[in-house]
C-alpha cells in the first residue's frame, strides 16, 4: 500500500514540474502574441503617420497653404530648415514665424490653377 502511495506521489511530481515548463512556454506564446497585436495596432499605424507627415512637410514650398495645429488658415511665406514664415489672412503685416511640426494639412499652390 505504502508503495502505491510512493508512485502516486512521484508520478504527481512529474506531471507538476513537466506542467510547469508548459505553462512557461504558454506564458510566452501569450506576451509574443500581446507585444504583436500592440505592434500593429498601436506602434504601425503610428510610424506610419509620421512617414507622411514627414513626406507633406518635405514638398512645402513658398505659396502653399496650409492649416496649423491651432486652425489656423495660411499661406507659406519662406520655408527654412525647421522654421516656416506663414502669412494668415488679407493683412500683409501679419506674418509669423512656425516650427514646420505645427502645420497639420497643405494645399499646394499649384492646384488651385
């Protein structure tokens, strides 16, 4: 009798430690299958958006308008490296110089002919 309770015991020991390593192995399945579905619903489409931001704000040129972060409606006055003069309204004083990041859409000037 005391033989059965020993095998019982060992075979119990067996199927915890061989279940443990499988219940690791199934915890990393599930933090590769969570960090996927974070890549591509979160960090892509992310990446992605800023490609063609950074693709707008490379064709920007003088004459073009555009719409800042604030909503503000303007035309391109002189473009530099990271700084743009935009010109807002029928008033020809009221030009201000913007970082480039703050402008959100643009309309090239050529297509309004």
């Amino acid at each position: 009798m005391n033989d059965l309770i020993l095998l019982a015991a060992e075979t119990a020991e067996t199927a915890e430690t061989g279940g443990g390593s499988s219940q690791l192995i199934l915890l990393i399945v599930q933090i590769a299958v969570l960090g996927l579905v974070f890549y591509f619903l979160l960090i892509r489409p992310q990446k992605k958006q800023q490609k063609q931001m950074d693709a707008m704000l490379s064709t920007l040129e003088k004459g073009d308008s555009v719409v800042t972060t604030s909503g503000f409606y303007g035309v391109v006055i002189d473009v530099m490296d990271e700084i743009v003069i935009v010109e807002f309204g029928n008033n020809k004083n009221c030009r201000i110089p913007m970082k480039k990041a703050a402008i959100v859409e643009l309309e090239k000037a050529n297509s309004e002919a």
